[in-house]
C-alpha cells in the first residue's frame, strides 16, 4: 500500500500510443521506511522522479526513430523511463537506472500497462559503482543537470559504462549546467554538438531546450 496519488495518461510517441501511470502532482510524497532519505532524495525532491517532463517526452520521440539495432543502450536518471519504454517496444537491448527507490514500480507497471514483457533496470546513484550494468553503445538520459554537482557525477558514471566507441545523448531543457557537463566531457575525450530544438512537439505549451550530443571513437 502506497501513501501517493497517481494518474493515468496516454501519450502519443513515434507511431504508438502509450499509457502512462505517473505521479498526480508535485506535491506527492510517501517515503515511511526513509529509504529515499538515506539515498539523499529530499522530499521536495522526491516526486521528480514520477512526472512527465517536456524533456523525457522530447526524448522518447527521439528513441521512436533512432537507429538502434546492434547497440547496447541505457537509459540513465530515467525516471518514468519513457524513452525506455519505447526503445523496449522497438526490440532494443536496452537498461535503465535510477536513483529513486520508487522507479522500479513504475517502470514495472507501464510495462505492464503497455503489455510489454519486463526490462532491466538497476538501482544507484551516479556515484555508485554497479558492475552488473557493463558497458553500452549509447548512454541517453533527460532533464539531468539540475544541481552544481551533476555535471561532475554523470560525466564520470557514463565514462564508467560507456564503450571506448561509444555516443551520449543528454536533452536538457535550458538548466544551469549543462557547460560544465560539456567540460567535463570533453576532458574525458568526447567531441560534442548542441543543438536547440522544441522540447514538447506533441503538446500545447513548447519549450526550448539542448539536445546535447557527445561522441568518443577511441580510448
């Protein structure tokens, strides 16, 4: 039994529909045994994990046609994971991680919401070690960099799991951030590209952000 309230939407990604179980609002919060508080989630944190961002729908768009087959993908801070959910649909070889204690709930339930058989997904911080996780083709993640010391952590947990050939895509909706992650990058040996672009095409209200593109050939 759970202490938050949650509500059922359908977006429309690629040429699918799919139903999606989130958070009611920002103002949820149930964490009785502290395992989010020892993880260091805050409780005004705390619900950011179970909401549909303009980020993560713009990315799940992106992952509708993206040429997947042969890479080995993860979805990092995945939240909702709703990229993942779509690349799952597509047949991909792809994980997810995330922090939050709650996110492996939801994942498990919009999978089966979406009559989609169960996916990977491991628990952690960016600062963890998580062996079981390897190495991928093709790390993506969204709305990631909203703290001073993100930039530094993802940077490092994605060298940690990212192929000597390898390509990160982060979209990130105009945080604070995102040049020191582009730094830190780039001493770690990736070239980088950031465009603009619509974050939420398939809604109302639009917002402008980066889709930020890293790439490493060689070790």
């Amino acid at each position: 039994m759970h202490d938050y309230q949650v509500k059922f939407e359908t977006l429309a990604i690629g040429d699918r529909d799919y139903r999606i179980r989130s958070l009611l609002d920002r103002q949820q919060y149930s964490d009785p045994d502290g395992t989010a508080e020892r993880a260091g989630i805050a409780p005004a944190m705390w619900p950011i994990f179970g909401l549909v961002w303009p980020a993560g729908v713009f990315l799940a768009q992106t992952m509708a046609t993206f040429a997947q087959r042969g890479k080995r993908i993860l979805e990092v801070g995945c939240g909702l994971a709703l990229a993942s959910l779509v690349l799952h649909h597509r047949g991909a070889d792809i994980s997810s991680t995330d922090l939050h204690p709650q996110a492996a709930n939801f994942l498990r339930e919009n999978l089966l919401l979406n009559l989609l058989p169960p996916l990977v997904h491991h628990a952690g911080s960016w600062s963890d070690t998580i062996p079981q996780l390897g190495r991928f083709d093709l790390i993506i993640g969204s709305d990631l960099l909203y703290e001073p010391e993100h930039p530094g952590l993802l940077a490092h947990f994605i060298d940690r799991h990212a192929h000597d050939r390898a390509e990160v895509i982060i979209v990130d909706p105009g945080r604070g951030y995102h040049n020191k992650f582009g730094r830190e990058m780039t001493a770690l040996g990736y070239h980088h590209e950031t465009e603009w672009s619509d974050l939420q095409p398939v809604r109302a209200s639009l917002r402008r952000g980066r889709v930020l593109n890293y790439r490493r050939e060689v070790r």
